[in-house]
C-alpha cells in the first residue's frame, strides 16, 4: 500500500464555533475552503473542518489528541492567552523531555503544542533507506 497523502478530519458538533477557534483563535493558516469545510495547514499535515457527515449519534469529543509542534511551545502559550484561548495545561518540560502544553477545542479535543529541545532524538535526522 502506498499512501499519496493524509489530513485530520473533524467533524464538530457545531461547525461555525470550532472554525471561530481554529482560523481566529489558533490562527491557523487556511489551505482551502469548500462549501462546508474548511482545510488549514497543519506543520506537516492538514486539518480539515467537515460541516457535514457528523451522524446525528456520533459520540461525544474524541477520544485522541492533536499533536502540534511549535518552535517556542512558552511563546505560543503567550501568543494563544493574548488572543483569549484558555490554557489547559501550563507548557512544562516533561519527564521524557519535551515541553508541552495543553489547549482544549469546543469538542473537548486535546491540542498538545510541543517544543522539542535541541539534543532530542526526534531532531536528529532519521536514515534514509
């Protein structure tokens, strides 16, 4: 199998308050609308908005997290507090090392910024091959 490309989909329980936070908010970068959703640009991937598909017994919130890295995950805490979005966990450097701090969206979906400090294996160039 091969994979061309991928993108997060969410389906929000109120399509209009969850684009608010992700464009205004967060102020993601917007990769293309179409009538009812809305793709913005996500580091590596996309995230796509769907104002449609949510079945009528979908589940409440989700059960994963966002992962987002950030170059100053302390930066984007004050960045994030200044446009008004609440911090649910305050950035800290983690036991396995990385700082990171927790945002909720209007569905309860835990956005995880993280910054990678310098010597972090995940910053070494991976072998090709």
């Amino acid at each position: 199998m091969e994979i061309l490309s991928s993108r997060m989909l969410l389906r929000p329980a109120d399509y209009q308050v969850s684009l608010a936070f992700y464009r205004d908010s967060l102020g993601l970068a917007i990769a293309r609308e179409y009538p009812g959703g809305t793709v913005f640009f996500a580091g590596q991937t996309l995230l796509e908005l769907a104002g449609h598909g949510r079945p009528a017994d979908a589940p409440e919130g989700f059960a994963g997290a966002l992962w987002l890295q950030v170059r100053d995950v302390y930066a984007t805490q004050d960045d994030l507090r200044s446009r008004g979005v609440a911090i649910a966990r305050e950035a800290r450097q983690e036991p396995w090392t990385l700082h990171e701090m927790h945002v909720t969206d209007p569905d309860g979906i835990t956005l995880i910024f993280v910054q990678v400090p310098e010597q972090h294996p995940l910053r070494r160039a991976a072998p090709i091959g």
